[in-house]
C-alpha cells in the first residue's frame, strides 16, 4: 500500500498506468498527486492536460517550472548550448538588431526586462545594447547563476506576471523572452502586461515553439507549442505591432531543429 500523501509516488503510479494506456487509473494517480502536492512540483497537470483529461491553464504550475529548474541549474548552460545547441538570445538580438536599423533607430535602450532570464544568456547577450537589465525567474537557483554573470542591475525571484504588476508604465524599452512562452498556453494576458510597461517605440522580443495548426498544443515534450495565428492575436490584445516574425529554430532535439518563430513587436 503506497503512503496516502507521497506525491512522488502517486505521480510514478500515474507514468506507469499512462504507459500501460490505463487512462482512469493514471488520471486517478495523477489527480492523488496533486492532492499531496496542490503546488505541483512533479507536473501532474501537465500530464492529465497531455490525456486530455483537463484544460490546460494560461501557465504551467510554477511549483513545477520552479522545481524542475532548481536541478536543472548547475548543467543548465553545457546541456542548452552544447547538447541542444540553444541559440535564441543570438537570434533575438539579431532580430532587435534588423528592427531598429529597418527604423532608422540605433540598437540600444536604457531599460531591458529579461523575463525568465534563467541563468542569464540573453543578459550576456544584450549587455551591449541596454544601459541597464532587470531580471526575473521562478528558479532561485537559476537566478543564483544569473547573478555570477554581472549584468544585471537587479534580479528577482517570481513569475512573470508578478514581476510585471510591479514595473511602472511605460518604464521598460525593451521586454526579452528567450524560450520562456513554451511554458505559457496563453500569451494574451501577458501581452497585455508587456504592452503596459512599453513606452511608444518600445519592443518585445520572445520566441515560441510552433505547430502547423492555429492554436496552442501541449507537447510531448511537455512543452507548449503556439500556431502562428495565436501569436499575432495575443500581440493584437497587447497592442503590439508585430515588427519581425520569422520562422526561428532556437534548439535541437534528437539532432533534428524544433520549429519556432522569432518575434519583434513594437508598441505604437
């Protein structure tokens, strides 16, 4: 008899029965793991949304994204650029780079937010191009490692949308999301927060993983993918113009390049 309030255990339970294609006794497993756990550190929602069992919320869990970074710190940076060769702060800045020259604008801003900054690539990345970087992440241990990189004039620990209730109007020029909105389903509100704290001329520069179809699927990799159609309507509901929006693979997987889009939007 397994202990009632093992989350871990319920959640290995649910694996094993989803595996066996026992869909009411995963569900049943998965939704004792959540009970245990009502932070959801292992992700147990995420796998009933993959049976098809709920509705995926606008985010994932941040006890999971949170928990499932906090051991991932320490190898994050070899695994993203050696094993998945990551590249999305260079495609970015490149992308912000062409925006600004397409409107007679030099390449540079006074304020950046990196939002889910991580262990701070995109700070390193666009250290050159902002006078000062404010950075968030739901990873303490993450965080820690953005801290060593030394370009960020403050960092906080916290979800985005949190961390973008507490920005001004209008105090930020340019809002960074480097392979963060996969673990967003619904990209409007957020728009909305970014398009609030942009000044007139201001940008936004994100990626998304992306499918063929128009809306927004849970991967198998427990990863959100958003149809091109998704992305310039949450853009539209922040009042943001979609300046570049290019097809972009940031990353690799089975050596084999994950299709995406490279976004630059400009607040009019």
């Amino acid at each position: 008899e397994m202990a009632p309030r093992w989350a871990a255990g319920w959640f290995a339970l649910g694996e094993v029965e989803a595996a066996r294609s026992f869909t009411e006794a995963a569900a049943s497993a998965f939704r004792q793991a959540i009970a245990c756990d009502p932070d959801d550190a292992m992700g147990a929602g995420l796998m009933l949304a993959r049976l098809g069992l709920s509705t995926a919320g606008p985010a994932m869990s941040a006890g999971y994204v949170a928990a499932l970074y906090d051991d991932y710190a320490p190898r994050f940076e070899r695994s993203l650029r050696e094993g998945l060769t990551y590249r999305g702060p260079e495609i970015l800045r490149d992308a912000v780079s062409r925006a600004c020259t397409a409107a007679g604008r030099v390449p540079h801003v006074d304020r950046m937010l990196d939002l889910g900054c991580g262990t701070g690539l995109a700070g390193m990345v666009f250290a050159p191009l902002a006078a000062a970087i404010d950075g968030v992440d739901l990873s303490a241990r993450m965080v820690e490692q953005a801290r060593r990189k030394g370009v960020y004039r403050s960092l906080s620990v916290g979800d985005l949308r949190s961390f973008l209730a507490g920005q001004a109007d209008e105090s930020a020029n340019l809002v960074v999301a480097a392979d963060v909105f996969i673990y967003c389903a619904d990209l409007a509100p957020i728009m909305g927060d970014i398009g609030r704290v942009l000044p007139r001329g201001g940008l936004s520069a994100f990626t998304v993983e992306t499918h063929d179809g128009d809306g927004v699927i849970l991967g198998d990799a427990l990863r959100y993918a958003h149809g091109e159609p998704a992305v310039r309507a949450a853009l539209a509901e922040g009042g943001l113009t979609p300046l570049v929006f290019e097809p972009a693979a940031i990353r690799q997987e089975a050596g084999r390049p994950v299709p995406g889009w490279a976004v630059v939007a400009g607040k009019a």
